[in-house]
C-alpha cells in the first residue's frame, strides 16, 4: 500500500523486484510430481541451470531459503567435528559460521573489518601451517551481501592449491549467483551454495548446492546427520525427473521462465549490466561526498552497494524517510553496522531508468534527512548510463 | 523484449502502466453474464463509477475503445444533418470532428493553435450569432491528448450560458478522468466521454458515456441510427445489473479494482499527484531550455507533457534513441506536430521515483540525440518533488 | 463464491471457460500500441487468425461484442433502405434482424420455428422471385445460440448461386467459429461474423469480420453512416500492424495464446472433440426420456445442445437448483423459448470428464427439480466418450 | 499438455488443485521481508493459522516440504539415541520411520497392515511395557496418504494417557489438515506436521509445525543438531512479524487467501463436503465391487480412497489409460501396494460435479483395462450426492 500511486521500488539486495513473467509463469496450475509432464519439467530445468553455475556437475535443488542451501553444504560433505574455516566479510560469512557451530562443527574465522573480501593470502597461511589437515573445507561468501564486497574466489581457490590443501571450498553465491560473473568448474568449487530471490529473480522458497565430483566423493563418508539436505536420493531420483519428496512445483515453473529470460539476454551481458549500474551507483555517492563501505577496489560488488553515513546520521532514519516518502525500500545495515550503513540493491530485473529513479529517491531522502551531500550524484551516475551503453 | 534487462517504461499518454493487482483481478474466470453473481458486480461496479466522473447521473459502459464511446455521444444525442461546434485543440479534436462529419453531422470549427485550449469566448461569439440555433451541440477536448492542454470546460459551460444558447456540452475526458480535476453534474457537461486506458488505469477495451438528464432527453428524439451505442436498452438492463449484449467482464473485473485503487487514494489526492507530477516535468523542461508546447498557464495539462524540440531536430529520432537505449516509449507528434514535439505521459499508476527514471530517461536520450540543452532539467524535477511532497 | 469449494461450472454456452493459459497471457503489461513491438504482435496474431475463419481474405477486429460485429458486417456492406433476407432460427437471428431494421435496412425474414436450420431451398425461392434483384445480403447465423441449431452454409451457397442472385452472403458464426466446422473462403461466404468469448476461449471483449473481395468492393460504395466500424482505416494500418484507435491489447494477447492453443491441439480435431462431445450429451438426454430441441439430425450442434422440457415444468427452475446446489451454469431459454428450454454449453476449452460433470449436475438437477427422466443417461454418454475416444 | 481440450484433472491425494484465487493471490510482487508491510502480513497469517490447526498455541512456518516438518518435528524435541514409537500404517508412516533412524533416532514400529490406522491398544500396551521411560515420543501419521486410512488420534492419546506415559505425541496432518477434522489441542498433540500442498490448496512449498508448551519445554533440552528447524529463533522473530531467514514470501500470500477461503466457507462445512465426497467415492467403488483399502469403517479417509484392484491386474496401467484418455492424475499405489492400488484424491478446493467427473474418468478407465466391474457405480455416487446435499 503505497503512499502514492505507482509500483514499489524494491532496492534492497534481494529478494529482488519478480519479473512478471516469471510471476505469470508460476500462476500455471501445480501438476502431479510423479507424473510424465513433471519429469519434463525437470528434465528441460536441470540442463539449463547448470550454466548459471558456470559448471557441468549436478546442482540441487532444494525447498528452502538459501540458508537451508548453507546447512545442505555443510551436511552433506562432514562429519561432527570437523573443522572448518570461514572468512569473516560481514554478517553472512558470520550467520554461516554459527550456523557451522550449531550443527557441531569446530569453527575457525578469519577476521575481516566488514569492508574486504576474504583475503587469499590469509587463507593460505593458514592452511600451510595445519600440517594436520584438520581443516576440512573453507567457507567463502562470494559476494557479501551485508557489506558489498565481491570476494577473489579465483584467489583464494589459487591459495589453497599453493598450500597442497585437500580442504573442500564450499562458496556462497546468494547475492552473486546470475548477477556477478561465477565459475563453479573453472575455479574449482566444491559446493556452490545459491537461493532463488537475487539473480535468479525468483521469489524466495528455493536453496541451490552445485557439488562436484570431490564433494560428492566426500558425502559418502560424512557423518553429520542428514535427512532432508541429502543428496543421494535427490541426484537418484532426479536422474529419472522426479524429487525424492514433494519439490515446490510452481517455483519450478518459475525457474524455468527466468533461466530462459537470463537466456535470451545472456549471461555476460547480465553480467556486463550488473557492473554498469554498479559503477553508476559509486560514481554517484563519491559525487555526493558519501564513502563506499567497500574499501577494495577490486571488490566492488555488481549486485549491491553500500554506503556509509557520516557519524551522527542515522541510516534507518534515512531508509525510513525514502520508504515514506518515495516507496522505495532500501536495505538495512546489519549486525554491527546497524544504523551506520543502507544499502543500494541493483540486481536481478533492472534497468537504467530504475536505477536513475532509485538514486534520485536516495538523493532526495538523503536530502531530506539532513545529511550533508555534495549536488550531482545522480547526475554523475547518468553520465556513466549514458555514455556507457 | 528489453534491450536490457528491468521493467519497461511505458509513458505514453495512454495506455499507462496497468498496476498488478489490476491485471491480476482481470485474470479471475469469466462468469456467466446472465447469472445473479454478475449481476451483483454490475451492482457494486455502478455506484461506484459516478464520482469518478463527478456525477450523480448514469454512466453507460461500452466494450470498445474511447473512439467508439466519441461516436456513442454524437449517435445518442443527434440527428443526420445537425451542426456541432468542436474547438480545435490538436490530434484528437481533429479526429473527432472528422468523425462526425462521417456519420452525416454539419462540423464546425473553432479554429485553435494546437496549444491553447477551445476559447470559451470564440465559443460565446459563436453560439450568440446562432440566432436559429443551427448549432445542436458543443464538443470540447477536456485535455488534449495530442498537445497536453487542458481546456478549461467550466468557462465553455459559462460561455454557452451566457449566450442563452441550448446546445448540448459533449466533453471528452480520454486522458483527463481520473487524472485531472472534472466534475461532469457541476460543470454542466451533458455527455461525459471516457476510455479505460488513461487514467482508470486498465488496459485499453471499455468505452464510458456519462449522460445527463438532458442528453437523456435529447437520445429520445435523436434520428442519427444507432443500435450497438443506444443508451436505451443499456440502461434498461443496467437496472437489472445486466447489459443487452455480451459485456467484456474481464475488464470490468479490473475496472472494479481500479476504482477500489483510486477510492484508497481519494481523487483529491490523485489529482494533486497527477499535478505534482505534471510542474515537475515542466521544471525539468524549462531547466533544459526546451519549450512546453502549452502556451497557457492556466491549461497546463495534469496527465501529460508536450515537449517542443528546436528547429533541425527529430522528435522520433529521439523518441527512438530512448526506446532503444532505455526501453522507454515515449508519445510521438501527431498529426501536424509530427518530428517537432515528443510527448511525455506521466498519468494513472504512477509516483515520483518512476518519473525521476523517465525524466533521466528524457535527458539522457536528448543529450545523446544531439539536442543541445543545458544541465539540471531533472535535477530541477527532483527540487520540485522533494520540496512539495 | 460457490455454495461448495471447487471450480465454478461454466456450461452457458458463451463465454465459455478461458484456459488459465490465456488469462495468464493477459495479465502481461499493456504495451505501446504505436511501438515496435506492437507491430510484430499484430503481424503474428492476422496471419494465425486466417486458419480458423477458413480464409486468407483480411480478418478485422474489433474491440468489441459479437454484437458490434454483426452491425460492423451490415454497416460496411449496405446502403440506407438496402433489403436483407435473413432466415430466423431462433433468438439471435431475430436480434440481429432487429438490429437490421434500427440502422434503417429493409429487412425480409424467412420465417423458421426455432428447431431447425434456415432453409436453403427457401432461401433459393426467394432470391429467384427477387427479379430486381432488392435483396443485397442474406444473413445466416450458422450456429444459432438460442436452439442448438446448426443451418448448412454451404447449402444456402448453392441456393443463392442456383438463382443466379449477386447478393452478398453474410454469416454469424459467434458460437461456431473454432468449434464447429467452418469455410469462408470456401463456402463463398462475404462477412462472418464473430467474436472472442467461445470457440476462441477468450473473455467477451473482441468482435470479428472476416471479409471477402466481393465484401470488400460492395463497402466501397456502400452508403450506411460508418466510422467506428469501417473496415477501410483498419485494414489499411493493419498492414502496417498497427490499428486506427486504440486496440484492445490485453485480449489480443489472450488471442495470440488461443490461436496457439488451437494450432496445437490441430482444428480438425478440435472440431472432432466438440462433436463427440455433442453427441455423447445427445446420448444422455435422449436416454432420459428427454427432446433434444433441434428436429433435424443433419443440423445439430457440436457447441451446444438446447434440451426440451416436458410441459409443466419450468427449465429456469432447474437451472436455479443446478446453479444453487452443483455451482453450474446453464443457458436460460431465450425469447419464446424461456421456461421450456435450458442450454448446455459444451464448447471451447472442455474435455471428457468436465462433460462427465455437466451431466451429472444436469441429471441430478433434473431429479431434485421433479422432472420425470429414465435412468441411464449420464451411462449412455459415457458409453460414447469411452467407445469412441 | 492434454490429449483433448480443456482442464486437466489432478486427482492424486495432493499436491491439490490450487484455487486460481491463491494462484493470483502468489502473482503479487514479492515484497521487503524486513519492512513494515510483511510485519503485517505476518501479523494477520499466524493468528488465522492456528484454528485450522485447533490451537492456540504457536504455528512454525518453513520454507520447505512436508518432508521438512517431519524431520522438524523431531530434531526439536528429541536427542540422539532417544527412541520413537511409530505405528506403521503404510508408505509415509515407514518413510517417516526410515527418516527418524537416519538422524540418529532408536526408532520402533508398531507394524501394521497398510489397510488400518494406528492401534491405540498396541500403542497403550507397549508404553506400559516401557517402564524405563525409553520412548520419548510417539508418531501418528493421522491421515496416511498411501492408503486412505485415519488414524483415530483421540484415541492414540487415551491409550498414551491411560499408560501414564511422558512420550511426546507427534502427528502427521499432512493429507488431513483442513480437510479431516482435527484438534491439535484437545487432543493433547504436542508438534502437528503439516504441509501446504493439500487441504491447504497451496502449491507445495512450506511445512508446519504447531508447538504444544510440552514440546516447546522438549525442544529446550532436546540435543539433535539443528539450525535450519530450529523453532526458537523462528518464534522469536515471528513476534515482531518477522522470520530469521528469508520466507517463502509468496506462498504466504498464497496462505493468506487460502485461509480466507476455508474461512468464507466455515471449517466444519469444509470436513463435511470431504466426507460427503468420501462416501459418495466409496459408494461408486463398492458398487463396481472393487474393494476400498481401508478394511476399518471408524478409519476411511476424508480426503482420498485408495482402490484395490482384482488380482492380475495393474493399477498403473489402469492409471496410464486414465491420463492418456481422459488427462486426469490418479495417485499410484505406494511402496508394498505398488500395483495393485491405486489413489483417488478427493480433496481441497474441490466440489461434487468434479468428483462426478473424476469417479466417471475412473469407472471409464477400469472398463477400457479390462477390470471387470459392476455398472452403476457413479450412479451411486450421484445418488448420494444428490440426496445427501
């Protein structure tokens, strides 16, 4: 229920604004899951996801968020106990961690400041110096959705390798899946753990783990208990187009129409769009006189960007006056950035024009927030769109 | 199929951006037009349709375009051979008046500019030296789709009372109902003609006759031969809850929504906002140091923004620059202001950020086309739409 | 809101069920209709269109009712005072005879009893009688709504060509078009007339005339007032895709879906399914001691079957206890047929077990509303479907 | 994609026909699961939910399959080694058995024959027996969907009771709820699964747990692993309105409408529509004299009947005639009764001509196999129907 007419601009990093197509494709009537037309459906899905993954290997799919797909990766691949080492890039690297906690897993972190990726030399010394191998996997979030930073997976892949690692590399693409250039196979992931509400441009309710031939070699063995997360019987049943329990039938439906909408544009110009608007986003809150939280600029995230406020301004104040105001639902700053950083969602079904509205109400709400911005940040962004088409 | 990802921008004077939950009530199963649930729509739908229409009066439904419900006014009303006055405002009055003249009616013309509304006093003039009151009724373009002006209909009404002259007041409200301030019982207006496709937000397909007592009248002796738009037999069957042929429930599904939409906002409300909308525009306009083709203060147009290009430049060529490069559509010239004005459509389900991307769309597309203007349109939008929320 | 849970029983016969394919179809955002894309819809939809009239002669469309269709098919062809020969069949004849007579034709009836076709060798009489060759057009409803009777076309061809008479040959095929076999070109028929909301499984919305050569040079001097309906501005930007006024978008994407829909499922056996279906419901009123209303076996229905009550009893009746307990609709008897004859719609978007359900709401409906039926009906129907599938 | 026109029949005991109503309801824009609208939608979902459950304890909603709930159910409340009692009543019973023994659960079956429920004297007698206090739970599935039999949950707990026996009583609801009567809290149940995709009318796609205080207590100490199921931070978040993951945001709007539909119509109206079907089912198969699986007249389902078939002949052939000839979905026998049984799914948004059209679909495809049935058997499902209205 909007102030004003018109349609919700829905910026946060996801779940992102549902293409109608993809609404309309998931409106069809639910079939019968063990019938002819369902094996179809999968037979036709599966094919085409693969690719979004950058990899060859099976991805299941799961009914669940994607912090189900988080639990599916660490089930499936240990045991109690085992160690695992997590890169700290913000409040999802963090959630995965205790997550990992929870289910008995030993848990190493990596320290970060919330505005870097992971850093692969960090990784590297530290799986040099576990001459044990008691490390069992390294967790990577690919892109932090909490902060905007695009972690090097190549590299961090690269420093595993230079330490002659066995661990597995288990990458989050929540944020990052279908909107930032990623390669399961190439840069030898193991589980690629993804969720249908960013990229995708689904709504939310569907957990993807993309698993190589080392993962599934190491899920035959892993003792962390597992029902619902296994893979066995989903790989068994999928081979002949159906799901071991009831799949969740019209998010399918959905799938299908995205991935050819994902299709017809193609992936790197997908990709390529993502960091145009990316770069648009910063030049204009540079302009403005704002930091962006990512301080890497190797980093920057094509799917998300989050600004700082000068201390003494209240980001949620701000959020608060441009939802009111203009509608827009901006993302909030989690954990320990609480108050002090929004965030700017543009990916999934966007375009130039929904940018330039979207930074024109971040402008006029920082505006009306008091906080002190230099004139010319939307403009600055415009010039980026328009002569970078 | 958008060059890029993202939503396309459809602001063109009409049709306009249909809202979701309008599309979605539309795709509810047809029912059977004859039965006690129709008639219960029909019911609730009615009342609820005049003050959208500020009248107190009936208002007929037609399946058909807004052309259909022009042709509708003139067949109920008139006989073969009877003199209409229609003031020349642009495209539509043009058209109107040739229909006219094709249905065997004597058309007079008020010559205008094609940017200034009908001249209530050339109106006066008129009808004082139609001593023998040749002169059967009045036809005046509320807001010209054409040219985005409004012609000021209460001076009209004052205009023919003041010559003591009994001609009917047919208004067509296309592209002002439910954008622009009207109010068919005060003002006078005998037949109010509308279409769905404006500002009632629906896609295009129902046709409106709001018919006061003494058009009522006048349909009783009117030869002109009509069966399809008799007034009669529809509001006969009205009475009833049904209509004398098939009507086209889908669309009457979402007409229902639509005016439940306008009533949660109030017509106050969409009126202001449609005004908000429409001074921001021209602030943008003037900013670049381009031209609004309205030449009258008082009849700046709510719902829609001519915009006059300098000598040597293509209006479509930029109209196609922006379709190409920001999936934006924009209106074209029509008719003698073909190449030389592109029209900016800012009406029905619409709020600020949406006209923030489609004035960066503008700017963007001018600059790229070559037009030379000066810096700061949007920025002067946003001053007005942050200033005046 | 059904008296039970479960899908409504649409089985008037018009508008029938639309397929959730083409709702969804629908419920896409209106477009440009003026832009590019609109262009190449229009181009899909008028080549696709052909197939189903049986012509490659130009289809106009209408945002309209069947009805406007009717008046569109006179209006383009006659001049005031021009003489039709139309046969009555039933209600609809008699309406479209009426409409003849209001828009200032001559109109000559043949008269009919309501339970068979129009009969060619009367039709033959007539027009040799006619020296002066008065009449200009003969009006056939090919299927009659009202009885469930379906007149032979190609009959009446043969009738008007044996008498050598140049009058043009116009025919209503509003509730046979997709449904039962039918030949424009080939049966040298000048205007059929149609409309979206049975065969063609859409909502009511979009009128037809598929126009022949002969059709195409009487408008050229035809005399009848026309603007709305005049076949020559819409042919003439149809070639280009585009229409005169504004089209009714949103159902000519329902439009695009259905002619995919009939393309699939191959319109031969499409008009095989309605006949099977047609004559298995035949079985069950038979069986149960009931008259079909059509007399004569060579003009039934494969759309719908109008069913004759015993003296005594009321049809609407029944159709109240059928709507009030089983959640279906049946058509009212129409005109001089109210009260003796229900209809039961068994056309459009409809399979084996839905007729199996309309039946069986028909006869329980017949058993709780008194009427005395032999056992065995539904059987006998389900004898057919099964043995002949 | 049917053999012939029309709607296809989904008659498998779920995933249900989902009313187009939710469909469109799912079609809204996914919205900011963090932001003040969702708190409201979560703030109206969760106190509608509970009386469908018959509780006014809290209901946990997961993004997932019923399969889902089931292991959530038991990692709350139960620790590794604890032992469950399940009594075996066919393919999901066993399912749900193999599952607690996957997770690391001592699991012993009460067996059972697949054509009765739960035996509240076994159940009773093998609590007594545990005077260590070793069982810390008992599951019921309240409504197996392999074979149409209802488990008498009331008397379950008597037998719990009268034992005087701590276990927790854990239930599975998923092919009853909604559709069966059923009291979570008046009978003493401590976590009822459920499931969307049945009574519910929903596409598959969330689970359910309700949580009675001795469960709630349970889950405190229980010591299995868990994250994803964890029902403490859902509660906790779901104060505020909120979830601690991303929900399944447009199921829920799907819940919402769902909801309001088993409101409009009345829970206790809705049990009684199933068992009327139920028994008009059962009467069209005892006529063909076939037998119901079901041997226990206290225990026939409400919402499906399993059919057994003569021997030497295959149900799936049966149910492979039924698709190809009349595009209807039959469930298949399960596990043990693969072959010899099939499922006839009578539940959900479903009314009595669909169940004519299902149970002649079935009586056609029996006759067309070669099973050897009695005529008359929809007769006499319409005779109930009709005269138990």
């Amino acid at each position: 229920m909007s102030p004003t007419g018109g349609r919700h601009f829905l910026q946060i990093p996801g779940p992102t604004n549902v293409p109608d197509r993809v609404l309309r494709a998931m409106a069809a009537p639910t079939i019968d899951h063990r019938g002819p037309e369902f094996a179809e459906l999968t037979k036709a899905l599966l094919p085409a996801l693969g690719p979004v993954f950058g990899t060859t290997a099976p991805v299941v799919i799961y009914p669940s968020s994607g912090t189900g797909a988080w639990e599916a990766a660490l089930v499936n691949t240990l045991s109690p106990g085992d160690r695992v080492l997590i890169g700290e890039t913000g409040q999802f690297s963090t959630l995965w961690a205790e997550l990992a906690g929870r289910i008995g897993l030993g848990v190493e972190v990596i320290p970060g400041d919330w505005r870097r990726g992971v850093d692969p030399a960090a990784v590297g010394e530290r799986l040099a110096a576990d001459t044990e191998r008691a490390i069992k996997a390294v967790c990577v979030v690919h892109n932090e959705t909490s902060t905007g930073v695009t972690s090097r997976v190549p590299d961090v892949r690269a420093a595993i390798d230079a330490a002659g690692h066995p661990a597995l590399l288990l990458v989050d693409t929540i944020s990052s899946l279908a909107s930032i250039d990623y390669r399961h196979d190439e840069w030898g992931v193991d589980v690629t753990v993804a969720g249908s509400q960013k990229g995708l441009m689904l709504p939310p309710g569907l957990g993807f783990n993309a698993v190589s031939e080392k993962a599934l070699a190491a899920s035959r063995s892993a003792g962390l208990p597992r029902s619902y997360w296994d893979w066995a019987p989903i790989l068994e049943a999928n081979t002949r187009g159906f799901f071991p329990y009831t799949p969740a039938t019209n998010l399918l439906y959905g799938l299908r129409e995205a991935l050819a909408m994902l299709a017809e544009e193609s992936l790197p110009a997908v990709f390529a769009r993502h960091q145009r608007h990316a770069a648009a986003t910063r030049a204009a809150v540079r302009t403005w006189g704002l930091e962006v939280l990512c301080a890497d600029e190797r980093e920057y995230s094509g799917s998300l960007t989050a600004v700082l406020l000068p201390t003494g301004h209240d980001a949620d104040a701000v959020r608060r006056i441009i939802l009111e105001r203009f509608d827009m639902s901006l993302g909030t700053g989690l954990g320990r950035l609480a108050g002090t950083v929004f965030r700017i969602g543009h990916l999934g079904h966007f375009n130039d024009l929904t940018l330039a509205g979207t930074l024109a109400g971040v402008q006029m709400g920082l505006q009306l927030a008091g906080v002190p911005i230099k004139p010319g940040g939307l403009d600055a962004a415009l010039d980026h769109l328009r002569d970078l088409g």
